[in-house]
C-alpha cells in the first residue's frame, strides 16, 4: 500500500501558484525536444552550471566527437577538455561515460526510446541505476525528452522555493520532495505543463527567491508562502 505523504502546507494549490507565475513572468519558450540519451547528456552536464554554458558544452561535444558512441569510448581528459566550462567537468566527464557505457552493457546500445511505455515511476528506477544518474537527471530524461513524460523535474531553485514556501521540511531533499510535490499536481496537466512548471518555479528562484537574499517584497507567491508571509508586503508603485 502507498502512503501519500501530506504537503506541510496542504492550503496550497499548485495549480494557483502556477497560474500566478505565469502572470508574473513571461510563459516559457516552448521547446525543442531532445531524444532521451542526448536530453540525459545534457542533464548531467546541467548541474550547478548556467544553461547557456551546459548547452554550449553539449554542442561542443557533438562537433568534436559527431555521437555519443565516441563521447563513450573517448579518453576521459579530451571529454573533460571539451566541457572545461561546466562545474566539475573532470567529475561530469567520468560520470557521462559511466552512464553511456552502462547502458551500452545493460541495453546493447545507447538507446532509451524503449522507455516510451514505460509508467514513469519503474522508468525513473530504471534510469536512476546508471551511474551518475540521480532523481533531477532521470526526471529531465523523462520529461524534457520526446519521451514526454509526467515527471516533475526539481533542481536547487525550485527546491529551494519549496522549501521556504513551507511545502517541504527545510532539508527535504530531492526525492523528498518530488515524492511530496507528484501527488499534488493537477490530473489535468500535460507533460508540457510539467516542464512550464518546472521553468517557471526556477525562474522563480533565480530571479526572485535568491539563493542568498529572497526579495519577498517582490513575489507573486508572498501570501501562499510561509517564509514570505513575515515580511511586509512591497507597496504597490515602489517595487522594480
Ligand atoms: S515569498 Fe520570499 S521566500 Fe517565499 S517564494 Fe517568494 S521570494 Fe521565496
């Protein structure tokens, strides 16, 4: 039997925070879906770095090396070299072949469309035994990729709004709180929606809820939120 695990603040509705997020900020770009094993390359050079520095360490990759058959079998230095703008490319090196070679062995090629019908909590389970593949990393494979999948992507920015809103314990981690965040979103939303979502919380937190200083006077979620409650509210005219 599966326990669902209560928000901490079951008064609000994701749905509403969604829709004040769109109103506060420009809807996402729609996007240009990826295959499944070139939308997991591009997670795992995703973490800690600014998107436009892992996009363009994904497409140096592919010019210098034309396919992720030879990213796998490359030395580990001329990858890290071609990627040296990420954070920790040397780690993000090795940990990119380790999960194409794994796969190689545990599939025979690098291929996940297989995935398509697969229910997303076993395709999660499956991908998270990679090496170097965690709950974000997984979660991005799934829903960013033409797999389209319902998974809710949760890095730092978005983690980091769910915690001050008081939706997850203060240390909830990763998992933690994507376990917490799944069983509340709407039926109704489209994998689509999962990813506009996902954007639109860590446009949020990056712009917004700051990871050193959350300007709450400023943010369309302050009533909704625990931590932006107890501060005063921006008067109308003064803010931006
Ligand atoms: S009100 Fe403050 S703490 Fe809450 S989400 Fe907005 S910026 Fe972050």
């Amino acid at each position: 039997m599966q326990y669902l695990l209560p928000l901490l603040d079951e008064s609000v509705s994701l749905a509403e925070v969604h829709s004040r997020l769109l109103t506060a900020f420009r809807p996402p770009d729609h996007w240009f879906y990826l295959d499944p094993v070139s939308q997991m390359v591009m997670a795992i050079l995703g973490g800690r770095t600014y998107r436009a520095v892992s996009k363009a360490a994904f497409h140096a990759l592919l010019d210098r090396f034309g396919c992720w058959e030879a990213v796998r079998d490359a030395a580990v230095e001329d990858v890290d070299a071609v990627i040296g703008q990420v954070t920790y490319s040397d780690e993000k090196a090795r940990r990119l072949q380790a999960a194409l070679r794994r796969l190689t062995a545990l599939r025979g090629r690098l291929d996940l469309t297989f995935l398509a019908d697969w229910p997303v909590e076993p395709a999660l389970d499956w991908l998270e035994r990679l090496p170097g593949v965690g709950r974000k990393v997984s979660t991005a494979t799934l829903n960013f990729s033409l797999l389209r999948k319902k998974a809710m992507v949760i890095d730092t920015h978005h983690l980091r709004v769910l915690r001050r809103m008081g939706l997850v314990r203060p240390r909830a981690s990763l998992e933690e709180a994507y376990d917490l965040v799944m069983p509340r979103l709407p039926q109704a939303w489209t994998a689509e929606t999962y990813a506009d979502h996902h954007h639109l919380m860590t446009r949020l937190g990056e712009r917004i809820c700051r990871h050193k200083a959350p300007d709450c006077g400023a943010c369309p979620l302050q009533e909704m939120c625990s931590t932006g409650r107890s501060v005063p509210a921006r008067q109308e005219g003064l803010d931006k």
